[in-house]
C-alpha cells in the first residue's frame, strides 16, 4: 500500500514486502511457541498449538525457519530495508519473549512505531518528497493501535491485557479513539483519488460495525476477525485503486 499511494511500485518494493511477510510469520509463530501454557491454561482452541495440529517446538522451529528466510529476501533489496526487518523483527520477538515480555506492557503498543516509519523509509529510499508519506505513516500507526485495543474486546480471559486489566469501559474508551482518529487519516488519504473513498468507506463500516458489538458487549472473536479483515482488505482496494 506505501508503494502504490507513493507511486513506487518496482521490484525492490515487492521483495521488501515478500520478506517483510515471512517476518511477520515469524511473530505469530513465535508467539503461538510463547503463549502455549497461556493458551492451553484459557481453553483456547484456535492456534496451531492448541487444536493439535502442531507441537509447541515444532511452532519454535518453524518461527526460526521464518525469520531466517525473510532475513535472506530483504538480503537482496536496499541496506535500509534489511535495517527494518531486523528493527520489526527484533520488537516481535520482544513483544512474546518470557524475559522481555512486552505484550501487556505500555511499551508494548511500540509494535506499532515500525508502520509508522514504514512510508518515510520508503520515500527516503526513493528520494520522494510529499508530506502524504506522513500521514500514511500516521494512518498505520493509529491502525495498529486502534487493532491491539479492539483485541482486548474479546480476549476477556486473557489477564495480560493492558487497558482491559484498568476497566472494559476505558478499554472501549481508547479503543473507540484510536479508531476515530485513523479513520478521519484515512479519509483524508482518500481525498487525493475520490475512487479511494471506496475504501475508506468500507474501512469504516468495518470500524463502526466492530465497535457497535463492542459497544454492546456481543462482540465474538470470529466477528471481531472478519472485521479487520475487511479493513485489512480496504487497504488492497488502495493499491487497486492506485494502480488503475
């Protein structure tokens, strides 16, 4: 999505995103290896781990297998690049480590700080100068963070979150926040192409249909799920757009 609303969209974009997607595996498998005693202690039956579809080493072996594959890719792309997988990397390790352990922690919600830099690296890299680069930035920052909140929704059992642990109502609180303010970013993204109002359209409804259940206390994990992956899909109607 940075490259296409920034007009880059080459080679050295594509192999950057294909290794950033095999970190991203990493975490989740990492952290489905770290949670297992977690997950198993709250009947959760949704992870590999869990349904017995995987052991809890074979989950650490293939997270290790991950993050050394999407180290080779960025190898091939701009030093840059490399820099920020080892950076994202290096959080989401942290993020589950049993030592670090920043899931639950206010420093934790720094997970999102890389989204944030995502678009500025990339018009440093290819020498672009607009300021829609930050507010790109800013938009997934506050998406992030708007998706860590709303999470806490649903994972009532587990004791680790962050703002639920304070009271659901404040949960809701920041939560509904974080979802204001990327939303109004978007819509001014959109602004630049009136077909991507489409997807700030759909990234909305998707928004306004999570916190309604939330709001009411309906709200399940699956539909919780399905909420975000239509806002995750809104950002796919972005480069569509972009690109015709």
């Amino acid at each position: 999505m940075s490259g296409a609303f920034l007009g880059v969209i080459n080679f050295q974009i594509i192999i950057f995103a294909f290794g950033l997607f095999f970190i991203d595996l990493f975490g989740n498998f990492y952290n489905d290896y770290c949670d297992f005693a977690e997950d198993i202690r709250n009947k959760r039956k949704d992870k590999f781990t869990t349904c017995g579809v995987m052991g809890q080493k074979t989950t650490l072996h293939i997270s290790i297998g991950m993050v050394i594959t999407g180290f080779l890719i960025l190898l091939n792309t701009h030093t840059p690049f490399l820099l920020f997988g080892i950076l994202l990397a290096f959080l989401l390790f942290a993020y589950s480590h049993k030592a670090l352990r920043l899931k639950g922690k206010l420093f934790g919600y720094a997970m999102s700080f890389p989204y944030f830099i995502l678009p500025l690296l990339i018009a440093f890299v290819f020498d672009i100068h607009t300021k829609n680069a930050l507010a790109l930035g800013l938009f997934f920052y506050l998406q992030c963070l708007y998706i860590l909140c709303q999470k806490d929704s649903t994972d009532t059992k587990d004791d680790s979150n962050l703002f639920l642990s304070k009271g659901w109502n404040l949960s809701f609180k920041i939560t509904t926040f974080f979802a204001i303010l990327s939303n109004v970013l978007l819509l001014y993204l959109s602004t630049t192409n009136t077909i991507l109002l489409l997807a700030w359209i759909l990234n909305t409804f998707a928004k306004v249909s999570n916190l309604k259940h939330i709001m009411f206390r309906t709200i399940t994990r699956k539909q919780r799920s399905n909420y975000i992956l239509t806002e995750f899909l809104s950002h796919y109607m972005f480069i569509v757009c972009v690109l015709i």
